[in-house]
C-alpha cells in the first residue's frame, strides 16, 4: 500500500485542499489508514475509488486508530437496488459500512464512494459523515446513502477504509483525502 | 473545478442565519450546515429562504428513516422545507446533523434555480438520511439567503458558504 502525502499544502488557493493519497498494492491491503490528519481544517472529504479482490463491504472504522474497540458508531443508510429502495439502520455497533455489503465490492467493476466528515477537529460535538455510493454492475448494483455518527467529541485524527471478508484492495483502487477549508483557514 | 470559501457563520440559539451580498463571480454555490436545533424534540425542520423572497418554492425527498424508503413533496411554500434534517434539544447531547445543499448556476437570470441536497442525522436508533431536490420559481440571481430550524441554531451549528467556479477556458 502506498501512501501519497499531498504537496505544498500550504500554499494552496482553493477550499478544497489534497492531503493524502493511498492506491492499493493488489495482494494483501485490507485496511488504508490515514494518521495524523491535519487539524487545520474545517470539514474532510473522501474521494474512493474501490476495487477488490472479491464481494464485500467498504467500511470506515478504527477511528483516532481505537483497534474498533468502541461501540459508539452508528448509521442510518438508504439504497436502491435497481427494483426497490430500502433503509435501514445500525446502531451501537464498531464500523460503519459506506457499502449495502456483500452485494458490492469486485476486482474489475468499482465502486465508488464520496465521503463528507463535516467539523472533525471540533472536540465539542459529535461526528457526522455523509456518504453517497454509487456501483452499477451491468444488471445489478446499488445507489447508496448513508448518514454516519462517532459518538465522540475528540478530534478526529486517524481513520481507516477496509474490506470485509478478508478480500484486498487492488493495484486501482484508488482513495483520496482532501481538507475543505473554510475563511481565514 | 475550483471551489473557494465565501463566508461562515454560526448558530446563536435565536435567530435564523442569514448570508448576504453574496459575491456574484462564481458559476454555483455549495452551502455545508453542521447542524442541532433548539426546539424541545428529537428532531427539527430546515427551512432555506432565498433572497428574502416569497416566491414559489418546491421541493422533493427521497429518504430512509431506517425502517423504510421513502418519498415527499411539498408545493407553493414561501420557504425551501427539509424534514427532520437535524437533532433537537432533547436528543442526545453533541449529536449533529449534517447537510450539503448546492444551487446551480446562481446568478443567471433567464432561468428558475434549482439546488440539490444531501443531509441527515443519526441519533443511534434514529434519524434519517435524505436526498432531496429544492427549485424556486425566480429569474433573480440568489444575493442572499438564510437558512433555520425550530428554536433556531444552536450556538454549535455551523454553516460555511463557498463558490464554485467554472473554466474559463472550457466551461468545466
């Protein structure tokens, strides 16, 4: 697993500023951490691009790097699954799934994820992400939302993006972090 | 495309907040809310006004509240209206809400605008999950807007505004 720090981070214009890349190896990457995350920021946003070696979840977890030992996250998810749309909700639980599950996730049709974690260095308030997933599979797939919640006023720092069933991701998976800055920031 | 910060603003638990004189050299807006309301529930409304204006607003929903899909609209409204947006005073303390609205092509003046909106809150055996669409029935370019809730913002609600800016080269 390769892990791409962004360059000239402090010289950037826009509000929506690279941090870090992380492209699969295509043999054993199951889990892609992001450390020491910039505080400097006022939202985050994900960017996946998911390929793996078999079907199964996409999952954010391991926040601030807790080995999943919390059971303070939560989801609330939407899906349509081409004939039906569905929701449904997790609660109390270690992961949050981006993903319906096992009915998503190959090695040559992505899928494909955008993630918004709003306010992540505030240590007031809990986390809230937004999720929006897209993967069409020619006859089958799934349009996913989901909305996320860490039970957690500390700042989030670490995170990681894993596969479920012991699959990898491939040398074209693809997962970039950016900060969204606001004014003055 | 290149997205740059406009403002921000924060809840103060009585008044709507409102944005401004807002730059008009951008091709579209994206309104990022982190959100509580101060009503005495477990849920309150987002309600999204533009321009201070009583035009015909519209909106549509899709959303799953954890149980079941589902879908609404609402019509002739004098404000944008987005059920169950986000958590309320006598939900759990620190849980937010959270919501990305864009509007398009702000500041064209021949055509109605029409935003889209991603938003949800999950309060850990409730909440809801929504994507929905907004359209009011104005050729005016949108100047200015507020966006509420009931007993207002609380004063950990945050609301960043940014521009979002086409190529000048190709218009991408």
């Amino acid at each position: 697993m390769a892990l791409l720090p962004s360059v000239a981070a402090g010289s950037m214009h826009g509000a929506v500023v690279p941090i870090a890349t992380a492209i699969g190896n295509g043999t054993s990457t199951s889990a892609i951490v992001f450390s020491n995350i910039p505080q400097i920021y006022q939202d985050l946003y994900l960017v996946i691009y998911s390929l793996q070696s078999g079907a199964g979840s996409l999952i954010i977890d391991n926040f601030n790097l807790d080995g999943d030992a919390n059971s303070n996250r939560s989801y609330t998810k939407l899906q349509g699954d081409g004939s039906s749309a569905t929701s449904g909700r997790v609660t109390s639980t270690t992961t949050i799934s981006l993903t319906p599950g096992y009915s998503t996730g190959s090695s040559t049709i992505p899928t494909t994820a955008q993630v918004h974690i709003l306010n992540y260095a505030n240590t007031s308030t809990y986390k809230t992400l937004l999720s929006r997933v897209a993967a069409d599979a020619n006859g089958s797939g799934t349009t996913f939302l989901n909305v996320g919640m860490w039970a957690s006023t500390s700042a989030l720092s670490a995170f990681q993006i894993s596969t479920a069933s012991a699959n990898y991701f491939t040398a074209n998976a693809r997962i970039s972090l950016y900060g969204v800055r606001t004014v003055n920031q | 495309m290149s997205m740059f910060p406009i403002a921000t603003a924060q809840g103060n638990g009585s008044s709507a907040i409102f944005f401004n004189n807002i730059p008009q050299n951008f091709t579209h807006l994206q309104i990022r809310i982190l959100g509580r309301g101060g009503t005495s529930s477990t849920s309150s409304n987002l309600y999204h006004n533009i321009n201070a204006g009583g035009s015909t607003y519209s909106n549509h929903q899709l959303y799953g509240n954890g149980s079941s899909a589902g879908s609404s609209y609402n019509t002739a409204l004098l404000y944008l209206f987005f059920g169950t947006a986000f958590p309320a005073a006598s939900s759990t303390a620190n849980i937010m809400g959270a919501f990305i609205i864009d509007w398009l092509d702000y500041t064209n003046t021949n055509k109605y605008k029409t935003c889209r909106v991603l938003g949800g809150n999950d309060q850990n055996g409730s909440g809801l999950v929504q994507l929905s669409s907004g359209l009011i029935q104005t050729t005016g370019a949108i100047t200015s807007f507020f966006v509420d809730t009931e007993g207002s913002f609380t004063t950990t609600t945050t609301v960043q505004l940014y521009g979002i800016q086409s190529s000048p080269t190709t218009g991408a």
